[in-house]
C-alpha cells in the first residue's frame, strides 16, 4: 500500500509541474475564493469580489461564498501556490485513507480488493487536476468522507459520541460549501428524533447555530435573511436557463438571460428584489413546463455519475471550449454542434472519450457492489448520494460529484472483487 501511495504523491506532483510550467485559466470561481480570503485577512470583510475605488459592488458576493475555504486558503498568507497544493494533496491523501478504512471495515482487506481499491483511485484523473485549482471541492469531499465514516460506526456502535464528531464536521462542512445547509436541517431532524433513545453532547446544537449565525451576518450585510445567495443564482440562472434550452431550444435562452430580473444588485433594496425575481422567474418556468425540469434534473443527475471531469480535463490541459456553453447545447439536444465543440482540443478530446468509458464502467461495479457492501455501508452511501445528486440537479457535473467519487470507488473495487470472485468459482 505503500507503493500505491508514492504512485498518487508521484502522480500529483507530475500533474503539479506541469501545470506550473502550463499554467491554466483563471476560473472565477477560484478568484472569488481568493478574494474573499484577501478581503477577510485585510479588511475583516466577508465579500468575495475585488473591491475598487469607486466601491462598485455586487450585493450577491456578499454571501455567495462561506468561509472555511477561503481560511484554508488564508492559512498559506504569502499565496504561494506550490504550499497550497501540498495542502490540497493532504486532502486527498486524507481521502484516500479514510476509503483504505472503510475497505478493511468492510471486510475487503484483501490483496486484491485493495488493489483494484488503489487502482480506481489512480485513473481517477479529475480529482488529481483539481489539486491546482483553487475551489471548495476537495476539502468538502475530505469533510464528507470523515463524517461519513464517523455516522458508519456510529450506525454500527451505537456510540453517540460520534454523533458529536458527525454535528463538527458537517459545521465545518456547511461553511466550506452552502450546498449542504439543506443537509444540515435534515440532520438536526435526526438528532431530534434520536435525542429520544440516547443522549447527546451539546456540540450537536452547533450546526443549527451556524446556519442562524452566518445568515444573520448576511441579513446585516445585505437586508435579506438567506444563509447564501448561491440558491437564488443557480434557481434562474442556471436551471431556469436549462429547464427553457430544454423546453424552447437554444434560441431562447439569450432572451430569458436578458430579462430585467437578472439585473446585477449594487445595494440591498435591489437585492431583495433580485431574490424575489430569481423566484418568481424559475417557477414561472417550472409551471409552464414541470415536465422540461424533470428531464433536466433527471439527465443531470446521470451526467453527473458519468461525466469523466469535461471541465477539469479541459481546463488544466488550456483547451476550456470558452466560445459557447456547452451544458445548454446538451439540454437543447444539439448533438452535432456539442461533439463539434469537444473534439476541437484533439488530446484533450481523446482523453475525455477514455475516462468516459472508465467512468461507465465504475458505475456498473459499483451498482454491483451496492449489494455487497453491507447495510450500514449502503445506509451512509445512499443517503450522500441522493442529497448530492437531488440537490445539484440540472448543473450536475464531475466537480459536483467530487464528494460521491470515494463512495463510487469503494462499491466498484467491492463489486469488481466479487465479480473476479463469481468467474473464479465458475471456472473451477
């Protein structure tokens, strides 16, 4: 196991130089990140946007982005990239151990269980390219795999102090990335009702307390109550765009984009009624066409279990297809122009088609080993997997899923262990 761990360090430092000598675009979501942590060690201010001398700003980077990421980002001041990247391999390091745990947990400690394990871990080339990339990611999906691992004992001792560790974790988790403050109120239902058979630690209040206490802060920054704005941008912006490419085609997208509620908010009377515009413009959609959303939702869903890292692979190799959004070509069903698109960047292309067919066949072990993995296992993998996937919805894509991959990796190495098994017997 040693040696599988010096191929990932190997592997991870390879990608690191090259990408140093081959430096990629900025992402935005990256440069919100890092100004939001300038912004909070220079100023003491919670906005993740650049402030100018004209104090021009954007009600919504107030609270689009929370905070843990950008503290980890901070922790490396002097923004010396080649130290954040050794602090990103950390995590996924981390990652990969926690899988290691779960493995021998499992009962599938051996030699080749753990080698089909390591070598799932090695062709997962997405989540090795986003070791250079500034976003939230990597240390949600490390935050997801140790609370994880804490409920699946807990679920198998039925010791609450691991509750307690579960309640710290998913804090820290709700402010790495807002996506799971839903999560959060579906937990602190779960406390209460297991409050009735056992005791629990105090701690288990904090999650609650830091969705009232971030929204607060926000509500003082903006006038409007919210935990982040990120809820009413992805609304209308991005599955209202997708539900109307589904629904009328390509053409129209530009003219919903163009309403007068996408208006960026400069103070916070106009903000509220960006909120309310978000709203009032997705479930007019919604009602209008209930059927065009749930085939969005339901082909982002599985996008987001195959797609190989588009994004990631593009974006690293410098091959980003920037020219035309490719997600609402797909919705639209413009087959011809998104393959036209992709395989402009031929190794970045071929690449792709590879991963792709590595990721279908991942999903299909992994199904297999969804009935080998036992109840507590499944119990925790089922219940990530459909928050995840029911929450992202239309976007749903590879980076969205990072925090699914140890999951996906650990059911397909069990399902290829016991398909090896299954044809072992048979030919004997």
């Amino acid at each position: 196991m040693k040696t599988i761990i010096l191929f990932i360090v190997a592997l991870a430092l390879g990608l690191m130089w090259y990408e140093k000598s081959h430096s990629h675009s900025e992402i935005r979501d990256s440069k919100e990140y890092v100004d939001l942590a300038l912004n909070l060690e220079n100023k003491g201010l919670h906005y993740a946007g650049a402030i100018n001398s004209k104090n021009e700003v954007d009600m919504r980077l107030y609270s689009k982005r929370t905070p843990a990421y950008p503290i980890f980002l901070g922790i490396n001041s002097n923004q010396d990239l080649s130290i954040f990247r050794f602090l990103q391999l950390g995590l996924l390091l981390v990652i990969f151990l926690v899988g290691l745990i779960f493995m021998r947990e499992l009962g599938y400690a051996d030699r080749k269980s753990l080698l089909f394990y390591s070598l799932l871990n090695l062709v997962n080339v997405p989540i090795f390219f986003t070791l250079t990339f500034q976003l939230s990611d990597l240390l949600l999906a490390t935050v997801m795999a140790v609370s994880a691992l804490c409920f699946y004992r807990f679920l198998k001792s039925k010791n609450s102090k691991l509750l307690n560790y579960c309640s710290l974790l998913l804090s820290i988790g709700v402010l790495t990335k807002p996506v799971l403050w839903p999560m959060i109120v579906i937990w602190c239902v779960y406390l209460l009702i297991s409050s009735r058979k056992q005791k629990l630690g105090a701690i288990n209040i904090l999650p609650a307390m830091v969705i009232v206490l971030f929204s607060w802060i926000n509500y003082h920054n903006t006038g409007v109550f919210h935990f982040s704005s990120i809820s009413s941008i992805n609304k209308a912006q991005y599955n209202g765009k997708l539900m109307v490419a589904q629904s009328q085609g390509i053409d129209s997208v530009n003219s919903f984009m163009n309403k007068d509620g996408f208006a960026v908010p400069v103070n916070p009377a106009e903000f509220k009624t960006y909120c309310s515009s978000m709203d009032e413009l997705f479930y007019s959609e919604l009602r209008k066409n209930p059927i065009a959303y749930l085939k969005v939702h339901i082909t982002g869903i599985i996008k987001m279990l195959i797609d190989p890292g588009r994004y990631e692979i593009y974006t690293f190799l410098g091959a980003e297809t920037a020219t035309i959004e490719l997600t609402p070509l797909l919705y639209a069903g413009k087959w011809k122009e998104l393959f036209n698109e992709l395989q402009k960047h031929g190794f970045a292309f071929y690449l792709l088609v590879i991963l792709s067919v590595l990721s279908i066949l991942k999903l299909g072990f992994a199904f297999l080993g969804l009935f080998k993995s036992g109840r507590s296992f499944l119990i925790v993998t089922l219940a990530i997997s459909i928050y995840f996937l029911g929450i992202t919805g239309p976007v749903g894509a590879y980076r969205f899923a990072i925090p699914l991959q140890l999951f996906l990796i650990i059911l397909a190495s069990i399902g290829l262990s016991n398909t090896l098994k299954f044809f072992q017997k048979g030919s004997e």
